[in-house]
C-alpha cells in the first residue's frame, strides 16, 4: 500500500493513553475505464472498537475518507453495509442505493 499512495488512503484512531487502534477504516481509488478513467472511492473495513461506539469516531472517519475522496478526484464515493448499519451510513451523509451481488471463491 505504501507504494500505492494515490490509490489506497488508510485512517487510523489510536487511543494514546493505552496504545492501541480503536477506529479504523479504508478508502481505495478504483480508475474507472467506461467514465474516461475518471475516479470513484469506495469505503471499506470501517470498525469502531466496541467500547468506543457513540462517541461519533465513525462519523469522524467518515468525513476524513470522503474528503479523502474529493481531494483525489472522485465523483462518486461507495461503501457497502449490511442492512442493519444503513441509518448510521444515512447519518453521515450517504444515500442507499441498488443492490450488491457477490460470488465467494
């Protein structure tokens, strides 16, 4: 990833006084070939430590990987959820759109 800077934007939330991660989440820049190689972000292993829910850090994440996203560039910005974390996503300013399909290997 290090060497990959423009595509993978990574942000952390330690807490200091113990030393250890308790937020994290992923944006990759994915080059989109049908729109002329315009960018589009997608959100990805967003987790709060459970002890540290409600203090707003997921929102906080949030905001840092969607401006992220428009310094790089993108138009568009995705994150898949389950069903149950839609309203929180919602709260943060995205909107439920379409379905996903996948096929484990």
């Amino acid at each position: 990833m290090s060497k990959r800077k423009d595509t993978y934007k990574v942000v952390v939330i330690e807490d200091l006084d113990k030393g250890s991660i308790i937020a994290t989440a992923t944006l990759v820049v994915e080059l989109k070939f049908i729109r002329g190689c315009s960018k589009c972000g997608h959100i990805e292993d967003v987790v709060v430590d459970s002890t540290y829910r409600g203090l707003r850090l997921g929102l906080r994440i949030i905001e840092a990987l969607m401006k992220a996203a428009e310094e790089a560039g993108c138009y568009k910005v995705i994150l898949d959820c389950s069903e149950e974390n839609v309203p929180f996503y919602e709260k943060c300013g995205l909107i439920k759109k379409e379905v996903q399909c996948v096929r484990y290997l």
